[in-house]
C-alpha cells in the first residue's frame, strides 16, 4: 500500500468498511426468507440499519483522528442504493467523506467476494494507514472481511478491538478473547476490526447531520473499483448458498396453568424442581 | 487421498474441549468418506498422541514456540506444511479466538473460502456440505465450497468429543515450520470478575423492554439471589434504556450465555437477544404474549404479567430450599 512509506509527520489517513443490513431487532415473526431466491426479504415497515458493530469502528477512526490532531476519515459502504444511509450515518458522527460501492452485480455476492472488492476501491484510495471495520456483520455473522482484505493487500489484521491507541507508526490494540483481553501491537498500515466493547459510538448531532449533507459521496460501479465480471454475482461465489430458510422451532413449550398467579408460580417451582433445573 | 486435518488447540497448556469436539466431527465425515484424520496441535508429541486416541489416525505436533501466541502469522506455514504432509482437502478449525481468526486468513491464502460458525457437517457428492447460523439465528444456510480446498469452523459444544481409546495407534510426526508475525502480543489479561460472570452463571434471570421501568431489575435480582450461582442480564431494548448496565446485556451485541437455565422476563425475543442465549440448556419465559419468539423457544411458560409471577414465584423456589 502507498502509506506504507508515507511520510513521517502527514495526518492519519484512515477508511472505514461499514454496511446496512436488515434490523437486528426484527420481531421473528417479521423475519421472512424466499427459500428459492435464497435471501431474505426485507420486513415490512423496518427500515435497514447500520450493522451494529460499524458505528465503533466509526467512532475508532474518529478518536484516532482528533488524538493525531487531524487527518482524514473515508468511508466505503458496498450494498444498494440504500446503503448511502449507512455512510450518511458516519459522515454525520463526524466522517470526512464516502465511496459507495454499488452495482447490479454485487447482488447475491459472499463475503469472500466484498471482500475482494473492497481490497481493490481502497487500493483505488490510494490505500490508508489504518481500515476499520466492525468485527463482523450481524446479518451473515462471518467476520471474514477482515482477514480477505488484510491477506490481499498484505496488511496484518487484528480482530475484535476494544481499545485502539496510536503510539507514531504503531498501533496498541486491546482485544477481546476467548478468556479475557490481549494486548498486542502492529505497525501501520494495519487493519483492525472493533468489537462493541469499545464503547458507545456519538450520537449524530443535528449541526454534523447538516454538515454530512454537504460532504461527497462517490459512487464507484463495479467497473469503476477495477472489478471484472468474473468476480461478481452469484454465481461468483467462493462459498455457493445451497439453501436458505427458516429453522422450524420446535416449539416444545409446555405452558404452565393455574388458577391464579400464584398458583402459575407455584407449579413452575414443582416443574423446574422435577425437571432437576432449581 | 483425501483427507480432514483438524487444528487442534489448547487452553492453559492443556488440550482444549474443542479439539475432540472437532475430532468427533472429524471422525463422522470421515464414515462417510472423507478421508482420514489428521489432528495439528501447536505442542508436545504426547499431546499429539492424546490426540490420535481421541480419534485422530495422525498426529502432528507443531513444536515451533512461536505459535504459542497465537497468531495467524506464525500459524499459517505450519498449518500449510500440514496440509502438504497430510493430503487433507478439509480443514476444521473451532469457532474459537484462534479459529476466528486462523480460518479465514488461512482460507484467502489458498484462495479458497472458509464457513464460520458451522453447526452441522456432512459429506454429499464427496465434497462437504456445511449448516450455519445467520441473521442472529433466524435463518439458516447450507453452504458448499468452489475451490478444491474446505476450509470449516466449527461451533463450540455442537459436536461430541470421543472418549479416549488408548489402544489407537497412528504416526506421530513434527512440524517445526512458523511464521514471522508482525502483530506482537504483549500481554493476556482474565477478564476481571466481580460476582458471577453473566456467562459462567448456571442460571440467568434477563429482563427486556417489557419490564416497563428500571426498577423491575430490583426484583429480577431477588429472583436470582434465589437460586446458586446465578447472574442479572438484560435485553439491549433495556440497556439502551439505561434500566440496566451495558456489561450486563446479553445478545448479537452483547454477552453470550448458555446456562442451565435461562429466564427471560418480558423480552420478546427479537434475533439481537437470541443470538446470545439460544444455547441455554432450558429457557423459561415470563410473558403476557403467548405468540412471543422466546415463548415458542421456551421449554416452560407462564402467559401472564411478571409483576404477578415473579414475587411468588420468589417465594416459591425459597421454600423449595
């Protein structure tokens, strides 16, 4: 990448991934699948939202920015139309501009895919210091995207951050693991991925939402990134989407009566002691 | 000769559950014909050796103290030399810190793709067949894999580990091969504890947005008191309301538990909150909703308004004693 031998004293120049996917609080009853399609389909009268984890990373870059005293915050979204509200969103908590990847041709495309695409739009940017992204989608929930873009522009990757701090060129990142926290450290260019232990992300205010208006949003097509044909659609896939659908709940409840609630609580006791569960 | 090699780990210098889970995953592809097993653990040849009798055909003791930290960078040219070694064309990891990360770096290096998380395994047309959790839980999809290589984490506590049967035999070898990793650990901390860790708890009470007011928690607590062992979570509805701390929610976002027994107070069960508690041994839910998510995912149910159950029901699993 270009800023691996930036110049010592420039801004931090930093790109963050984000990406709207369907609400993650949808009632299950609202959560429909076109099991022929293979997608989901969208729930009536939810509006899409920014993946949970993104608005950290986010808030990442921006914490970065303002300790280095400036720099510059870009923010690539891949998906539809709509996903312009996704980086509307990180331009109006303070992000400095945006790339929307959009293009027929990203329909139904896996993770291994975006990913791909997203290695060659940053290369396009002239690549960055530091890419941030979430430390996984909460839609397909493979957090693979990291780890593609690091091993394509051969930039080491650390997962599930909870605490960045730039010392210089380095970077000290507290991460979440399987029995606590590690500390570990990486030279830039580097890529991070941002857990939500790492804190609230700021609220948009209504000055920034008015600001954000103003800021550039570049929509880049497939071509436009440098991506061929042969890595798009479907049936592109690395990872090709045998069946999709609805997990039958097995609804096992056995709901427990009584003539008052008392009594409703005196015989869940008997069933939660029979069942050893108390 | 195809084959699976399973990447093995361990947790405080002993062999992790995880490993013999992927050996019994490993050894039911490998009936229906995919191969033999060969086991990969960053650790000594008696390791190894544990290895081949919980299932694995081969062993390799990957010797290099580089991998001890963990990192993808000194893991990936031992795990290739393993590949080599072994012919495997899968490779099953844990979805584990390790797995997270190893999987998919391993899987853009051969140019191939990995599925995270996966729940089921099985061998169709020769080739594996994957079944994991998407949209929180909601959906599920079976995925295939282009490339020649099928590169598979594996769900904690999804697969049985096989007892150890120490009259197996199988070639026990060394790989001391390693990279040079260029993110340096520095440190390991516990996660601190104060009371029962929400996800070491054998019994959660969680509230959600159901509750109506902050001061319901007051009597969720009680509830749990009540029981040994037992921790407060709460719904992210109910976190971002301020009734209860963020450390305590539990979801997609949040904790993920999977105790004995989990009761859930007027929480409907959006995927957000399933995602972090549908591996719970046995739910009970408190809700005036009988069409409510987390009362179809329950095993008991009262339909009812929790203000009436839960102070009974208080007093009714004291007397039990």
């Amino acid at each position: 990448m270009r800023s691996a031998c930036r110049r010592p004293g420039n801004r931090v120049n930093i790109i963050v991934c984000v990406k709207q996917i369907p609400d993650p609080e949808t009632p299950a009853a609202s959560f429909k699948v076109d099991e022929a399609a293979k997608k989901v389909l969208p729930a009536q009268g939810i509006a899409p939202v920014v993946n949970p984890f993104d608005p950290q990373a986010t808030e990442a870059a921006l914490r970065l920015k303002e300790a280095d005293g400036g720099g510059k915050v870009t923010v690539i979204s891949l998906g539809p139309d709509s996903a312009r509200d996704a980086i509307k969103h990180a331009l109006a908590m303070g992000a400095d501009e945006g790339v929307l990847l959009n293009d027929p041709g990203f329909e139904g495309i896996d993770n291994f895919q975006t990913a791909a695409i997203l290695a060659k739009a940053i290369q396009k940017l002239g690549g960055a210091d530091l890419i941030l992204m979430g430390r996984s989608a909460a839609d397909w929930d493979m957090g693979v995207v990291p780890a593609g873009v690091g091993q394509i522009l051969g930039v080491p990757v650390v997962t599930v951050a909870k605490a960045i701090e730039k010392n210089g060129n380095n970077l000290k990142v507290e991460r979440v693991v399987d029995d606590g926290f590690q500390s570990v450290e990486v030279a830039l260019p580097a890529i991070v991925s941002v857990s939500n232990e790492f804190g609230e992300p700021r609220y948009p205010q209504l000055r920034q939402i008015m600001l954000a208006a103003k800021k550039t949003v570049q929509v880049w097509s497939a071509a436009d990134a440098g991506v061929g044909a042969d890595e798009l659609g479907a049936g592109n896939r690395w990872l090709p989407l045998e069946a999709l659908y609805v997990p039958k709940i097995e609804s096992n409840v056995e709901i427990i009566e009584g003539e008052t609630p008392d009594e409703k609580a005196h015989n869940l006791a008997l069933k939660l002691r029979a069942a050893k569960l108390v | 000769m195809p084959g699976i090699l399973v990447i093995a780990q361990t947790s405080e210098g002993a062999i992790a559950p995880i490993s013999y889970e992927l050996l019994g995953a490993a050894r039911q592809l490998s009936s229906q014909g995919a191969g033999s097993v060969t086991a990969l653990i960053a650790g000594t040849e008696a390791q190894a050796k544990d290895l081949i009798a919980h299932g694995a055909d081969a062993a390799i003791a990957a010797s290099n103290a580089a991998l001890q930290a963990g990192t993808v960078d000194a893991y990936l040219p031992a795990v290739e030399a393993a590949i080599q070694q072994s012919g495997a064309d899968i490779v099953l990891l844990g979805q584990t810190s390790l797995g997270r990360d190893l999987g998919p770096a391993l899987a853009f290096k051969l140019k191939t793709a990995v599925g995270m998380d996966c729940v089921e395994l099985k061998i169709a047309g020769g080739r594996l067949r994957a079944t994991r959790g998407c949209y929180g839980g909601n959906a599920r999809a079976e995925i295939t894999w282009k490339s020649a290589i099928q590169v598979a984490t594996v769900k904690p506590k999804t697969f049985d580990g096989l007892a150890a049967d120490a009259s197996r035999s199988g070639a026990v070898t060394t790989i001391d091969s390693a990279g040079d990793a260029r993110v340096k650990v520095l440190g390991v901390s516990k996660a601190e504890s104060s009371g029962i860790k929400l996800e070491d708890a054998e019994v959660v009470v969680s509230g959600g947005r159901g509750l109506g007011d902050e001061g319901a928690f007051k009597m969720l607590e009680q509830l749990a008191g009540t029981f040994k062992g037992a921790a407060v979570g709460a719904s992210r509805a109910a976190c971002d309301l301020g009734w209860y701390p963020p450390s305590q929610q539990v979801g997609l976002t949040g904790k993920t538990v999977s105790p004995n027994l989990y009761i859930a107070i007027a929480i409907s069960g959006a995927s957000q909150h399933m995602a972090g508690m549908s591996g719970s041994k046995a739910i009970v839910a408190i809700n005036k909703d009988a069409d409510a998510n987390m009362v179809k995912a329950a095993k008991f149910a009262i339909i009812e308004d929790y203000k009436k159950i839960v102070p009974a029901l208080i007093e009714e699993i004291k007397k039990l004693g």
